[in-house]
C-alpha cells in the first residue's frame, strides 16, 4: 500500500470524493456501457474491491519507461504506483527469452543515461547485450533506486475511465481493484501485445508450441526435436541459428524475406568502453542531435547516386564489415528517401546473401524483394544466412503457398505437410497501439479511445491523445520512439511528462489537454514526413499491416529525434503550445 508520503495530492484544488463501493461499481460499468467499450473486460462485480487511497499518477507498465518515470515522480514528491502484468520488471525484456535474443543498438548506447554513477558503473561485456543481460541491468537498476516496492506485480489493466468533473482517472485492474489518481500514463511499450495468427487447428496440435514474445521462464529444450518456425522478422532471425543448432530438424516457414546485416558482435571492449563512458555526458546530449538519437555516426553527405560504382561499393563493403544497421544507413544521405539510392544498397545486401548461402533457389529466396531495405526494421544477425547451408535447416516459401492449418502433428501449407513436434511463432505484434486498446479507455460522456483511434491512432506529439485529459503515453504513435534509441526517447518522454506535472503544480492548475487543432496539425506533419519518405512503401508493423483489420496508417514520427526533440521543448519554452491547462 502507499505510504503516507505517497498519499499527498499535487494541487490544493483537487479533492478526493469519497466514493461507495457498490455506487462506484455501478457508475464504471453504465459508462462504459455507454461507450460501447466492453463490459466483460470488467472484472465481476463481486471481487471489485476500491483502494480507497489516492494517488498522484497511476502508471500502466512496468518496464524501462515505467521505472524511470516512477524515479521521477518520486523526486518530484509525488505519488505514484505502477501496474505491471509480469511477475518481475523489464517490459519487453522480461516478455522477450528466446533463443538469441539480444539488443539491436549498442550496449553502451542502450541503457539509462539519468544516473552518472550508474551508467559509469555498470559493465557491458558483449558489444550488443543479451536479453538475460539487459534484463539483469533492468534489475539491477531496479533495486538500486528501490523501485520495486511502488509496482504492484500480476496486475493488467483493464480500463480507465476520466472523470472531469472529478479531475480523475479511474482504473481497473484484472484483480477486481479500483485505483483513482488525477493523471495517468501508459508506459506500456510499442512491441508488448504478442500477435499469433488464427490458424486452424492450433488447438488440436499435440507437440509444444511457443510465442517468442511469451517466451516461458524455463528453458525450452528442442534437442533431437523436428521444430517449425514461422516469421522471419527479428525475433525468427535472431533465434533461427540457436534453434537450427539444436533441432534434429528445422523448417522455417518464411512468408516475406527480410533484409539483416551481420551484427559483428563480440566481447566488448575495454577501451573503447573507457573511452565511451569518459565521453558519456557529452555523447548523451550529442545523441539528442541526431535523427536516430545516437551520436558517432557523422552525417553522410553525399548521395549514394553521386559516386562512382567502385566508391559505392567501397562504401558498402567497409559498413558491412562494421557491423550494424545505422552505419550501413548512414552510408549515403538518401537511402531511405531515394528508391534509386535504396536499390544500390538493397542489391549490395542481395549479392552477400547470394555469395553467403549455397543452394541458389534458397539463396533467390531469401533475397528481399518486396521493399526498400530500412523500410522494415532492420535487422542484425549472427551466421543467420550461413544457417541456411546446414544440413538440418530447410527454407519453406509461403509466400505464394500459404500456412493453412495446423494438424495435430505439424504444419499443413496448401501444397505440403510438415511433421513437426515443436511449433515457434515468430510472428510479431500489434504493435505501437496493441496495449492501448486492450483496454478500455475513456472519459465520462465523452468517446472511447477506441472510437477515437478507430481510423488509425491520433495524438499531439506521440505523448497525448485531444480528448482525454491528464493521459500521456510514453513513445506512444506519433512519436519518434521506435525508430529510435528506444531509452533515449523514453527519458525524453518521461523528463517532459514529470516536467509538465511539476509546471501545472507550481501554478496550481491540475488539468491538461492537446487541443484539437495541435494534434491534428501533429498527425497531419507526421504523415507528411513519412510520405516524404520510402518507409509507407512496405508492409510493416509500422504501418499496421500486420494486423488483420487495422487501419493502414504510419505510426511512427520519421522525422528524427533532433527535429522532435526541438519541437518539444519549443512547445515548453512557449508555454505549452497546443495544450489547454485549467485548475
Ligand atoms: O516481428 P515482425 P518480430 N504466415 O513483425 C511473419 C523488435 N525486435 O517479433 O513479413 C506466415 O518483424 C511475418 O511475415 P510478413 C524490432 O523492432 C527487436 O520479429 O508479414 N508468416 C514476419 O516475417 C522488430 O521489428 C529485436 O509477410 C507470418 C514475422 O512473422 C519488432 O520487434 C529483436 C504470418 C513477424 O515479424 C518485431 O519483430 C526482436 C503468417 N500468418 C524484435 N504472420 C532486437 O532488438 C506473421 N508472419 C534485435
């Protein structure tokens, strides 16, 4: 429970109504009714229990950006609790143990920069951390600043409701509690909500099968096991190699070939680790003025179209060499601006592909074809191509022959059947607005987040939604968040929201709300900016796509973390344009 510290309000306006329990239960249930929002998602009214002390800020997630915005809150004096559906902290970190499972960005890069002694302490051993390493750090960094005791574990939200008369949110948790605060953030990630398509039959299947966003907690053994895995995004190409390595069998079931660079990872290190870290405050700050919010890549100047076929080339070869996927980027000025530049360095990952796997038909498959290269995420690997020459390891192409059921012992594709007795699903998430609608958001007499965002998601600067006082959403869509240095953004999120709340406390104003007119301007620029772009020419999470039924819509602000950056803090230094703040 709060302690008495945690019980203070932020404003001298804001009063705490006493409500009835079975009143209150009432009133949840008829406004979401009348809101169309889903009355099942509540839990049974005879378990509903009010905590019947307030808070602050009531906080859905608790992973990096949940945790570090619990930090804040506490050294700005307020209260505040967070919600974590797993038994542990580290969001996608926790969710994520599959085989191979590590960062995509740097190790000295990913990781909190707020606490000096923290980030000068901790030692990264591999240039990219594993999963069990990150995870450690989020524990570590968990511990170390006594998070743990303000997040209440086993614990998923349901729905939320607003009150403005009231100036509260109401939230209900799977567990049949009720939390009050006057404001509430959705920390809860952009890759949270693992997505396993409907295939027939899944049920009657009688080997294991696995999510790798739902990954269990004991290792999982495939030793002397057929496995089948099916997507090829990240999460397929960083585990293939693991699971090829044990599986007397693997088939994976490839729908759309993807493009992945070779990680060149290894042991970190020490003096560039040294030499990172005596640079650490100034490379943080630096990081800022970069589009992907990670300084050390000087900004290419050139087009890849102006230089010669051997320069290009030259290029290419010395960023393939390196390893990592902003480098190869950051090769040419235009590469995700320009098809005709894209296609140079789209060709040059192709014939690497082709030189690296041996069998041509398979290589020819796993050629990406379908769009631009950085278009999807993209990914970094280790020995994923060279997978392909073993012996126990078969490419299965579904693109034209799709999966059409699940038997009980293997996969069936319109032409084929494969006998497997391990299923993986590599197969991605609803990404970036998933959490969001899982529950029910909304605000007395007022519309649903879910009516809201029914046409694809809205919201002033990725961090609110016009409509809905008092909510912030962390990296949320229309935000820079995922094509970015994910935890830089978070810390760029959580410094505005802890910021905002501090500057509404010292005028004594409690209530905040993105006008109508700044977020659609917003949502108009982000649009704008992607279309100015090669990104909408893939199918990608990005875009919704993988979704059956979700609009097709650009989620994320391509326009880089300098632009963003400097946008946000324009908006506080004039007063928080595009706001309305009231007592
Ligand atoms: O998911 P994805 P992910 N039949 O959506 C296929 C981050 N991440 O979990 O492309 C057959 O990329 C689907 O095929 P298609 C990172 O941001 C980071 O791999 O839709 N196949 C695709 O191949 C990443 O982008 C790290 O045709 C089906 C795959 O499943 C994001 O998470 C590590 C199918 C899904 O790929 C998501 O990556 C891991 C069907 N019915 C993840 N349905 C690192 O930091 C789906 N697919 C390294």
């Amino acid at each position: 429970m709060p302690t008495a510290a945690s019980q203070r309000v932020i404003g001298p306006k804001i009063r705490r109504i006493a409500v009835h329990k079975p009143l209150f239960i009432i009133f949840c249930r008829d406004t979401l009714k009348r809101h169309n929002m889903k009355a099942t998602s509540l839990p049974p009214r005879k378990s509903q229990t009010v905590i019947d002390q307030d808070f602050d800020v009531l906080i859905v997630g608790g992973g990096v950006a949940g945790l570090y915005l619990l930090y804040r809150l506490r050294g700005l004096g307020l209260s505040a609790v967070a919600f974590e559906a797993g038994s542990s902290v580290g969001g996608t970190w926790y969710w994520n143990r599959y085989p191979g499972c590590r960062c995509d960005v740097e190790s000295l890069e990913y990781s909190y920069s707020f606490a000096t002694d923290l980030q000068q302490e901790w030692n990264w051993p591999e240039r990219y951390g594993t999963q069990p390493e990150i995870l450690k750090y989020i524990n570590h960094v968990t511990e170390r600043f006594s998070l743990r005791r303000d997040i209440r574990f086993n614990t998923r939200i349901t729905s939320a409701l607003f009150s403005r008369r009231k100036v509260l949110w109401t939230l209900c948790t799977d567990r049949g509690e009720i939390f009050r605060a006057p404001y509430c953030v959705m920390a809860t990630g952009n890759l949270s909500t693992p997505q396993t398509p409907e295939f027939p039959g899944l049920d009657r299947f009688k080997g294991d099968w696995f999510h790798t966003g739902l990954w269990p907690h004991d290792e999982v053994k495939f030793s002397g096991k057929r496995v089948g895995i099916i997507g090829t995004g990240s999460s397929g190409i960083q585990s293939i190699p693991h699971i090829a390595q044990q599986a007397s069998h693997l088939y994976v079931f490839q729908r759309t070939a993807n493009f992945s660079l070779p990680a060149r990872n290894g042991p970190l290190d020490p003096e560039i680790e040294q030499r990172h870290k005596s640079e650490y405050s100034a490379r943080r700050k630096a990081a800022f003025n970069t589009p992907f919010g990670i300084a050390g890549y000087p900004p290419p100047e050139k087009s890849a179209l102006d230089v010669s076929n051997k320069e290009r080339l030259q290029i290419y070869e010395q960023k393939w060499a390196e390893g990592g996927q902003i480098s190869f980027l950051y090769s040419f000025n235009d590469l995700l601006t320009n098809k005709a530049s894209n296609d140079t360095a789209a060709e040059f990952v192709r014939q690497k592909i082709r030189k690296t796997v041996k069998d041509p038909i398979v290589a020819e498959l796993l050629a990406p074809k379908s769009h631009p290269i950085g278009t999807k995420r993209l990914i970094l690997d280790t020995n994923y191509y060279e997978t392909y020459n073993r012996n126990n390891v078969t490419l299965v192409d579904v693109s034209n022959h799709a999966i059409e059921e699940i038997t009980p012992n293997g996969i069936r594709t319109e032409d084929c059947h494969f006998t497997v007795d391990s299923i993986v699903f590599a197969t991605g998430f609803d990404a970036m607005t998933g959490a969001i609608l899982d529950m029910d958001i909304g605000v007395e007499d007022g519309p649903s987040v879910r009516d809201v965002w029914e046409h694809g998601p809205t919201s002033y600067l990725g961090l609110t939604i016009a409509g809905f006082p008092n909510l912030f959403t962390i990296t949320g869509p229309g935000s820079p968040g995922v094509k970015s240095q994910m935890i830089l953004s978070i810390e760029q999120h959580v410094d505005f929201i802890a910021d905002c709340l501090q500057h509404l406390r010292s005028r004594d104003l409690v209530q905040i709300e993105a006008t109508v007119e700044a977020e659609e301007s917003w949502v108009k620029h982000v649009k704008d900016v992607a279309d100015s772009t090669l990104y909408p020419l893939a199918n990608s999470w990005y875009m919704g796509v993988n979704i059956p039924g979700k609009p097709k819509v650009f989620m994320p602000y391509v326009g880089g973390v300098h632009t963003y950056k400097q946008k946000c803090d324009d908006v506080v230094a004039n007063g928080y344009t595009g706001f309305i703040m009231s007592p």
